[in-house]
C-alpha cells in the first residue's frame, strides 16, 4: 500500500485586484494595505485555532462541571445516610436513659453493688462491662458521623464554588468560540465564489507541501502497520464517522469536534480516556513517532488543541473544524506537537 497523502493542489487561481477604496479626499484609490488571499486564509485559520483552543477550555469545564455535580450528589447521598445514622443511635441512647429511669436512676454499678445475690454479681459484673463498652461505642460512633456530617458539607460548599467557577468558565469560551466563529464565516462570507474557491486551493496546497515533506523524511519506514485490538475498535469507530459534521462541544453521535470524536472512539473499543485534547496529551502515555500504530492518537500544535487518529499509511481521521465533515487527511498536513497511547 503507498503512503497516503494529501490530494494535490489543483489549478491555481490570480489573486484578485485589491478593490478601490475611498480615499480621504473623497476620491477613489486602491486600498493603501490590501491584504493578499493567503493573508486572508491565515487570518481565517487563526480565528479557527483560537476557537479550538477556547472550544478545548469549554468541554474541560463541561467535563469537570459533570464530575462535580456527580459528586455533589454522592455527598447528598452520604448526608442522607449520616443523618439517618445519628437519628438510629440517639434512638439507641434515649432507649438506654429510659432504661435507667425505670430502673430508679441509680447507675447499674449502684444496683449490683446493693445486690445480695454473689452469682447475680457476678454475672451482673459482665454485664456492666460489656454495657459500659457499648455506651462508650455508641457515643464514639455518634461523634464520628457528626464529624463525618460537617466533613460532607465543607466539601459539598467547596464543590459548589468550584461548580460555579466552571459555569463562568463554559459560559466566557462560549462567548470566544461563537465569535470566533462568527468572525471567520463573515470573513469568508465576504470573499467572492472565485475567491473561496482559490483559497480551497491554497489550503490543499499548504496541506499537501506538509504532508509531502514529513513523508520525505523516511518515517513510515519504521512505523507499525498492526494495530492492537482495542485500536483496531477504535479505527473502525473513528472512520464510520467520515461525513459526520464538526460541531465544537459535540461528541456524537451525529456531529463530532476533534477531541469528541477520538474520545467515543476509544470509549467504543472499551477504554475511557479524557475529553480534550490537551488532556489527551497530558495524561495518556507518550509514544515515539516511529513507534506508533493504527488507534493511537496525533497531538497537534504547541498548545495541543487538536487532535486526531493515525490509522495507517500516513494518514488520521479527524474532525478538522466548524463548516467541515470527519474526514481522512495526511497525518503530516499539520504541525505534530507529539503521539499517545490510549491502551498502552
């Protein structure tokens, strides 16, 4: 099988003449600072990385926020169950003050004291012992989940502050990604359809000029083409997604963003790994560029805010961006920052 790659670039197009612009004295002239059509698609991509990296600080705060209400419900849970448990043992502590009322309030060593009966003593004595250790248990174990109580609500306030920190967090990268995003398409929006056509064209270029250098360098020579059988799950998820919209924040089953996508995919092969990309590079194991298999996933750029699945023969699937489907390209067609390893 040959190395795969980037489809190349295709017939290019002039860049457009800058338009006429007003000039100041009411006349008309050619804009002083035209910006050149790779100009305006790097700006594009620039508004589309920032949103990915914002798009990245949004599902760690969803993801927190849900860990956080999950646990805010456990503690609920286990207050239930404490106050439950302190309201039983004073239950077990009135019947025993009710027993010694009756008893004429004299404590139990009184009584056995005042007894005539050496044998009633005798086993009296026991008795007193093991009755005196059970209070002393009744009233360590009351102690113990009144403190277990207050230990619950300090961390449930806690949970709290931190569940609402992270609201404001997902709320502020949701304003950041939407206008972004927003920003890019009015950009794009603006462009001529000769114009949208010749920036496709740049991007294929630029696309496949870095897929064509990294496989220059001899690296599929080394690298694996025997997946594990969790990654083999993992490929055949990932790829049966291809033509499935990029939707920031979604994680199937109909629309996917890069991070989501690579996640359900390992979460269907059996393992669970984290959420977003730069937790994905955080937390699972690194592995060599040469060592690396069909399953394991490619970390891009220095702030790892993307993310996609190597699946053999020089090429990932992915979710690349608002606007775009889960699609097939050249695993060098981006910056790499790094490879990890779900399953190893």
């Amino acid at each position: 099988m040959t190395a795969w790659a980037a489809a190349a670039p295709g017939t290019a197009f002039a860049d457009p003449a800058p338009k006429p612009t007003t000039t100041a004295d009411g006349g008309s002239g050619p804009a002083s600072t035209p910006k050149s059509l790779e100009e305006v698609g790097q700006q594009i991509d620039d508004l589309y990385r920032q949103a990915a990296a914002a798009t990245d600080a949004y599902n760690l705060a969803e993801e927190q926020t849900a860990e956080q209400s999950a646990q805010i419900v456990k503690l609920a849970q286990e207050t239930v169950k404490g106050e439950e448990k302190i309201r039983r043992l004073k239950d077990q502590a009135g019947a025993t003050a009710r027993m010694q009322y009756r008893s004429g309030g004299l404590p139990p060593g009184a009584q056995l004291m005042l007894s005539s009966d050496p044998g009633t003593f005798l086993d009296g004595a026991g008795a007193l012992r093991q009755g005196q250790q059970a209070a002393q248990g009744l009233l360590g174990e009351l102690n113990q989940t009144q403190a277990d109580l207050a230990a619950y609500s300090k961390d449930a306030t806690a949970q709290w502050k931190n569940l609402e920190a992270n609201r404001v967090k997902k709320e502020a990268a949701k304003k950041d990604i939407t206008e972004k995003i927003a920003a890019a398409e009015k950009i794009q929006s603006e462009l001529k359809e000769q114009e949208r056509q010749r920036l496709a064209e740049l991007e294929r270029k630029k696309e496949f000029d870095s897929q064509t250098a990294w496989l220059s360098t001899g690296v599929l020579k080394d690298i694996s083409t025997d997946a594990s059988e969790q990654g083999k799950k993992a490929v055949k998820f990932a790829t049966d997604q291809i033509g499935k919209r990029y939707v920031w924040g979604a994680a199937g089953p109909d629309t996917f963003d890069c991070s989501g996508l690579t996640s359900q995919a390992w979460i269907a092969a059996g393992r669970g790994i984290p959420r977003t990309s730069q937790e994905q590079w955080a937390q699972l194991p690194h592995v060599a560029i040469k060592d690396m298999r069909p399953g394991d996933l490619i970390i891009y750029f220095a702030d790892a805010t993307h993310v996609g699945m190597y699946i053999g023969d020089g090429a990932i699937v992915h979710a690349p961006r608002p606007g775009r489907t889960v699609t097939i390209t050249g695993a060098g067609s981006m910056p790499i920052l790094g490879v990890v390893r779900p399953d190893k």
